[in-house]
C-alpha cells in the first residue's frame, strides 16, 4: 500500500476528514492539514490505536472468557442507631454469591482433545478385543459340536463294529478252537499302521507280544488264514480311512477335521472289548452299509433351498376346498388371497378357471387348464383318423354375407337365388341365419345370410367362423355405416377374405368413390387402389354385377384352394335351430366334410339321434349332403344350440353316451355360473350399492333370436346398471320360467312366443313385467328404456347467469357491493353462485342483495348493470366473474 492523503485515507475509511485529523492527533500522529501524506506505518498505527479505542485489542489480549454465575442472598441485620425513639436499626444486607466458570485455554483445549482421542482409543481396542473373544469363544463351540458329533459317529462305528466283531467271533469261536489269539494278532499289526495314541500303542505292545508267544505255535495254514484276515481288515481300514478324509474334505477345516478324528479313534477303541479296531472284522459287509448311512445322514438335515413350485392342473371349475388340497395349503390361504383379490368367498365355492389360475400364480404356483378329453372330443378324433387327406376334393366356398342394415343383403340373395325371403320378414328385418346353395354358371356357392341388424352380432360372429369368405354389402348411396364397420371387424378377427359389394349402383345418388375412399379409411382397400379387396358394383334390383360378383366368389375360392374329403363320416356344424310343432327338433347344419347321409346316426352337442329326413333349402327331401352344403336335418332328441358342432357317430350307444356327458357337463357348467353369478350379485349389492342388476327371463322361437336377444340386452350394461339374462331359451314361456322369474324379480321377454295358461297365472299373481315382441331392436329399446327407469334421478347443475364484475364499492351499511354488468344469461337473486377469478373458482355460497339502481330486485338480464352484494364474502375484486347457476333433477340414461 501507497502513502495517501488524509483526505484519500477519509474517504477510503468513509469519515468525514475532520473526524480523521482528530483520530491521528489522539493517536499521535502528525497531520495537520489534509493534504498531509500519512505513510504505512501511521496507518498501522492508527488501527493499532483505534482498536484498542474499541477495546478489541483487550478482548484478544485476555486469555480466558469468564462467566460468571450470581446468586444473590439477603440479611437483615439490627444495629444501634444512637438516637430517636428507636434505639435499633435494620439494616438489609445483601449477600452476591458468585461462581465462576473458566473457559479453558486453547492448550488446555488440545490436553483435553488428546484425552478424549486416547479414551476413543482405548475404548475401540476394547471393542475389538471383544469382538475378538467373542469370535473365539463362537469357534470354540462350534469346534466342541462337531468334536460331539465326530465323538457320536466314531461311537456309533465302533457299537457297530463291536456287534460285529462279537458275531463274528461266535461264529469264528464256533469254528476253530484257537482263534482269538489270531485276531489279536491281526489286530495289533493293523493298529501299527493306523495313527493311534498311547493306548493304542500300549494294545500294540501287548499284540506284539501275544503275537510273538503264540506265533511259533501257529500252524501254516493257521497263519494263511491271519494273513487273509489281516488283508482284509487293512482294506476295510483303508476304506474307513478315506471315508473319513472325504468327511474331513467336506467341513472345509482340514486340521480340525483330523483332530477329530484322532479323537473319534481313540473313543473307537474304548469299547466292552478293549479293543482298537474291533471294526474290522466286519469291514467287508460293512462297506456297504456304511456308505449307506453316511448318505442318509446327509439327506436327514437338508433343508429345501427354495420354495416348491407345483404345477397345478386347474378344470374349468374347482371349489376353495379342492383348490386348496391340490396346493398343499389350508382353504384359508386360499380365501385370504381372494380375498386381496376383492372376492369374498366360502370353502365350498366353485370358482371358474381364470380365478383360480390368478389364485395359483398369486401363491407362486404354476396352474395349467386342465386337459379333461370328453367322449364327444375322442369319438371327434376317431372320425378326424379315419380321414385320408389324399382323397381331398375341391369343395364350394361357404360365403357368408354383411352389412349395415338395409343396404340390401336380403335382396342380394334373393336375386341370386331368384326367390323372394323379404317380404315374408316382421318388420322387414331378417331374424335368423338361414343358409342356402345356388348352382351358378361360375360352380356351387353356399351362402349363410346373415341378418343385418346389431342385434344379430354374436351370430355373425359365428357365422364368420363357418365361412369361407364375407360379402360386404355396403349401399352405394349410404357408404359405411356402423354395421358395417362392425362386420370388417368380424371378419378380420376370423380371418376370412372380404370381397365387397357396392349395392343400389342403380340409384342416381350412388357414390361408389365414396364408398371406396370411406372402406379403405378402414383398410379394406380396393384392388385398383393398390388393395387386395374385390370391390364389385351390384344392384340387387336390375340384377347388374351380379354375374362380376359370382365370378369374384369363385376367383377367391379358386385362390383359397378348398378342398375336402367326401367320402368319410360327416362332420359340419349347427346353423340354425328351433323346435317345430309337428317335425319336432329342426336344425340347419352345413357339412364341413364327409357326406352326411340319410339314416346317419349324429351326435350333435346336447343331442342326438338318427336322420329321419334330410332336407334342402327349398324344402325337398335328399338322400344326401356334401361338404359345404346346407341340410336341414329332422329327428334328434331335441333342439341343438346353433354353433354346436356334428358329428356321425357309428351307434346309438356311442352317440346317447356322449350326449349325455355334454349335458351334464353343461348342467354343471351352467349351475356353477349361476352360482357364482349369484355370489357376485351379493357382492356387488354389499360392496357398491349404486350398481343396479336388472334380471331377464329371454324365451324365443329360434335359437338363433334367443342368442341374438340375450348378446344385445347384455350389452344394455354399464357402470351403473347391470343386464343380466338369466335364463333364456327356444319355446313358450312356461310356469318354471314365471317362477324363476319371480323368484329372482326378473323381467320376462317373449319372442314371438307366448305363455301359457299356468304361466300367465303365476305372472299375474306375481305381478311380474312380462313383454312380447316382434323385432329385435324394439325389445332392446325397451329394455333400455325400463332400466333407465331403474337408474332414477341425479342432480346436474346448470349455469344460469354470469355477472362481470366491473367497480367494487365498500359501503358500511351494505358492506362490499360489486357494481356488475350480467354479461350471460339471467343472474337470479336466491340462486347459489359462484365467484371465478382467472376462471378459477375462488367462492362457492349465495347472494346477500341483488340491486338495480337502488331497488332490490329479484333477478338481473344479460346486458344489464346490477349490484351485487355476496354473503360472507367481502374479497370480491374488479375482473371476477360471478357464475350464477343453478341446481335440477334429471333422470338418469345408460348413455
Ligand atoms: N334401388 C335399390 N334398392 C335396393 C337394392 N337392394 C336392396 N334395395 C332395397 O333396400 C331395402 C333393404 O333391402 P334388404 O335386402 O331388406 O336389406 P337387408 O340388408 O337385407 O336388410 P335387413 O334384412 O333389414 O338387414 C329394400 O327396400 C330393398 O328393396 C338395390 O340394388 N337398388
């Protein structure tokens, strides 16, 4: 550092010169003007003297910080005054006591640390010592164990090896009179070799001795036999000896494990005999069994390393119970894991297949569904071997057709087949599948009409399955609708090719661009467009394409290469079926392969029986049908369910057995189901009382609409209602079906069939819902609209009013107004509102006054200034929004 000024000093330190002069003259330092230089050392100086002005250097100086610590006490004391009318005087005195405390030095500082890092020290040697008898002491009780358990083993070997030798000796004692001089000989030159103790080596000496006594009185052959026994006994010993190392090998503490072992022999000779090695003897049956015990001892102790994982085999039904035995573990379990799963359940309830799988996994198990083959899967099988696939023919496609409603399917198969099907349909809907084969100039196409209704999904569904391939009927001059989004859908998920048909090309509004642009939006992409999808202009009217479209059929069908065997057992599936007064069960089935025959016997899911009569689709008795053509078929033992598969079947036995056993296992299926449906209806109402079920009894005519019905109402569910059928089926509405009805408050549907006498009695007591229809799609809305009912009403709020605040006025009789403009609707008076800043809802309660001017009013317009004073609400702020609105009941709906 410079000399400066004062006058630069002044300023660096921020004083006022004058102040400076004085500090320098206390300071003795010269400086008279502030011009004046000072140098370093009068600076130095200066801070010298400026602390010690602040005492700061007195603070450093002094060695120890005293605190002192005050305690005051007080006397009175009496003293002679020497005048006045009192002679004494008291005085108060007070006593200070004082404690003091001294902070130590930073020597003292460092002593006291030293201290404190020795006793740390101390106190970690401490610890490690311990810890280090403690390991010891761990060792050496561990080291005493396995001494015990070498000690057991050895005494154990040697027990056994005593009853042996004792045996041995019996039988030797029996044999020869001057045996046992030998064996002691034998003994002792074995002990020789072995590592003995002094014990050992005192049995030693004696042997040798003995040995040598006798040695000379011992004939030669006397003394091939020690020898013999000698080699054997060393053999065995060397046996015992690497069981022993192998043993030691294993406890990986080598020079314990020999130490052990030592300790073991020693004990090994201290038997009822007095012998060392009275094992040997017995050694070479003993081999044997010694290896024996040694890997059962093993076995004995072994823990499982890892949990058990079984593989559990789960049928489509298994109670908690049986679920729980199969496992291995207590019902219990079982009902705690369903019960993480959000299902209450008793021991005795079956749970389906998916459930119980979770239930397995859940418990760390592995669960397969199980493989149970009925009589029907292996008569299936027999009919499949007996197929040779080498006499495969060319077989016609089986072509089923969709699409929206109304777009024409009907009329499309009517032209094709030039009869007329749709004047003959209740409300101009079709209402169930029928399937027909027309001989065209292009070959056989079978068709499968389908119905075009929504109602009728679960039977396209099926029908896709049968079939070869799906016409799209899509009207020209209404494109793609839902339906026949619906059946692109099906279709793809069967993986049936789709040739389209652009219908009522006839029509002047016809957009058959339209139609393309809208299908390929949906990847059903025309051919010309780069697509692999036949699109085809027809009108079912003037007949036109229809020609281009039979051909296109049979263009795909030569591409697909179709073929089957003809001539074997007929097998194909159920397309239709119903219950006719006067011919009984009636199905349509169409043969997949094989020919079926007139006079067959056929298994057909639940039934059964011999073809009494085969007929085509234009009523006339044939003899027989191939593959791929449609049959209606008359004399099974009742109404198949459309979908269910055929099969000829060589008796009645066979066919009647395995009819049955699908019966029954569709009972119990079904039983189950509603078991467990009935459980969770419990449930639902226990758990979440907002869930409303809505029962059905579904009777139809044909088991087709009885399908449909029952897939359409089902559907009707939502979150907050459940549709359930619980019981549907083909026929007349009976007394069992008005009882059941009752029983579970259900709601009884009758297509196109009627109840009967009783029937109608029982509803009519039981003031059961019953309704008829015709048309599908009417039921549907019906039902709808009676569960709506059901739902009952909810509060909506709806917005009435919004007011803009423009001034807030603070008055003290009114308290805060809010000078408004209603920018929305109408702002009412005793209405709730709500006041919005920035859109957020920052109150939520009702209005205190509503003005016009200076009139209370009972509502405000939009376009309208008002005051407006909230209930307990004074924050209100310029730019709020005051949301009027208000509160309505309206009836729920499913949508
Ligand atoms: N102009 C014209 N009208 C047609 C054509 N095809 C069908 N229609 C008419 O369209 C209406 C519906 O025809 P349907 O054959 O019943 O239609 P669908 O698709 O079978 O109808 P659903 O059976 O109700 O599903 C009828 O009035 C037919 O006359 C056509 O090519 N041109």
């Amino acid at each position: 550092m410079s000399d400066v000024t004062v006058k630069q000093l002044a300023e660096v330190l921020g004083i006022s010169v004058e102040k400076l002069m004085e500090q320098l003259k206390s300071a003795d330092i010269p400086a008279k003007s502030e011009t004046d230089t000072i140098d370093n050392d009068s600076k130095v100086k200066l801070l010298e003297f400026l602390r010690g002005a602040h005492g700061k250097e007195k603070k450093s100086l002094s060695p120890r910080k005293k605190v002192v610590l005050k305690r005051k006490s007080k006397e009175v004391l009496t003293v002679s005054s020497g005048s006045g009318i009192s002679k004494t005087k008291n005085v108060n005195i007070e006593v200070k006591k004082k404690k003091r405390s001294v902070a130590p030095s930073q020597s003292e500082m460092a002593e006291i640390e030293q201290e404190r890092e020795a006793a740390r020290r101390a106190l970690e040697e401490r610890r490690q010592q311990l810890e280090a008898e403690e390991k010891a002491k761990e060792q050496a009780a561990r080291e005493k164990i396995e001494e015990e358990r070498r000690r057991t083993e050895a005494a154990e070997q040697a027990a056994q090896a005593a009853k042996e030798q004792a045996e041995a000796e019996a039988q030797a004692e029996a044999e020869t009179t001057d045996d046992e001089t030998g064996y002691e000989d034998v003994e002792a030159d074995v002990s020789e070799d072995a590592e003995s103790d002094d014990s050992a080596e005192e049995d030693t000496e004696e042997s040798e001795h003995s040995d040598k006594d006798s040695a000379e009185s011992l004939s030669e052959e006397e003394l091939e036999e020690q020898r013999r026994e000698q080699m054997v006994r060393m053999q065995v010993e060397k046996a015992v000896q690497e069981r022993a190392n192998r043993k030691r090998r294993e406890s990986e503490k080598p020079s314990r494990g020999r130490k052990g072992r030592k300790h073991a022999e020693d004990d090994d000779g201290d038997t009822r005999y007095g012998r060392k090695q009275l094992h040997v003897k017995g050694g070479k049956s003993r081999g044997g069994k010694k290896v024996t015990t040694a890997a059962s001892e093993s076995h004995g102790f072994q823990k499982p390393a890892a949990p058990v994982v079984k593989t559990v085999a789960i049928p489509e039904h298994i109670t908690v119970a049986d679920l729980a035995k199969e496992l291995s573990i207590k019902a219990s379990d079982v009902i705690k894991v369903l019960m993480n799963m959000g299902m209450m359940v008793t021991i005795n309830q079956p749970l389906d297949q998916d459930t119980a799988i979770l239930v397995v996994e859940e418990l760390g198990h592995k669960a397969e569904e199980a493989v149970i083959q009925s009589k029907a899967e292996k008569l299936k099988e027999e009919t499949e071997k007996e197929i040779d696939s080498s006499e495969a023919e060319t077989r016609p496609p089986v072509v089923t057709v969709m699409g929206h409603v109304d777009h024409g399917k009907t009329s499309l198969l009517d032209y094709i087949r030039k009869t007329k099907v749709t004047g003959d349909e209740a409300g101009g809907i079709t209402q169930h599948i029928g399937a027909y084969h027309v001989k065209t100039p292009k070959g056989v196409i079978s068709f499968i009409d389908t119905p075009g209704h929504a109602a009728f999904t679960a039977m396209r569904a099926r029908g896709a399955q049968v079939t070869d391939l799906v016409i799209l009927v899509v009207a020209a001059n209404d494109s793609v609708m839902p339906q026949t989004k619906e059946a692109i859908d099906h279709a793809k998920a069967a993986g049936v090719p789709i040739i389209v048909a652009i219908n009522k090309i006839d029509l002047p509004e016809a957009n058959v661009d339209k139609v393309k642009q809208d299908l390929a939006a949906h990847e059903v992409v025309p051919e010309d467009w780069g697509g692999d999808t036949q699109f085809i202009e027809v009108s079912a009217h003037t007949g036109q394409g229809i020609e281009d479209l039979l051909e296109a059929i049979s263009l795909q069908a030569e591409v697909m290469e179709l073929t089957a065997v003809k001539n074997t057992a007929a097998t194909g599936i159920v397309v239709e079926s119903s219950l006719d007064k006067g011919r009984g069960p009636v199905a349509t089935v169409l043969v997949k392969s094989g020919t079926l025959k007139k006079g067959d016997m056929i298994l057909c899911g639940e039934e059964y029986g011999r073809i009494r009569s085969l007929i085509d689709e234009n009523g006339q008795n044939i003899k027989s049908a191939g593959p791929s053509i449609p049959a209606v078929v008359l004399g099974l033992s009742g109404v198949p369910t459309a979908g269910d598969e055929f099969l000829v079947v060589k008796n009645k036995k066979e066919a009647r057995e395995a009819a049955q056993e699908n019966r029954e296992q569709e009972r119990e299926t079904r039983l189950k189901r509603q078991q467990a449906a009935k459980l969770e209806n419990l449930m639902s109402q226990m758990g979440q009382e907002e869930r409303i079920t809505v029962n059905i009894v579904v009777k139809a005519d044909v088991q087709g609409s009885v399908e449909a019905l029952k897939d359409s109402l089902e559907k009707i569910s939502n979150e907050e209602v459940e549709v359930k059928v619980i019981s549907s089926g083909v026929g007349g509405i009976n007394n069992a079906d008005a009882q059941l009805a009752a029983a579970s408050n259900a709601i009884i549907i009758g297509f196109n069939v009627r109840a009967d006498k009783v029937a109608r009695e029982t509803i009519k007591e039981s003031d059961l819902d019953l309704h008829y229809f015709s048309i599908i799609y009417e039921a549907i809305d019906q039902v709808k609209a009676a569960v709506t009912g059901v739902l009952g009403t909810e509060t909506k709020e709806e917005i009435i009013g919004i007011a803009e605040v423009r001034d807030v006025f603070r008055s003290s009789k009114f308290g805060t107004i809010a000078g408004c403009l209603v920018s929305e609707g109408v702002v009412k008076r005793d209405n709730p509102i709500r006041v919005l800043r920035d859109n957020v809802v920052v109150f939520e309660g009702e209005l205190e006054s509503l003005r016009r001017h200076k009139d209370d009013v009972k509502e405000v317009q939009s376009g309208t200034e008002c005051g407006i004073g909230v209930k307990q609400y004074k924050d209100v702020q310029v730019g709020d929004q005051i949301e009027c609105f208000e509160r309505i009941e309206v009836q729920k709906t499913l949508d």
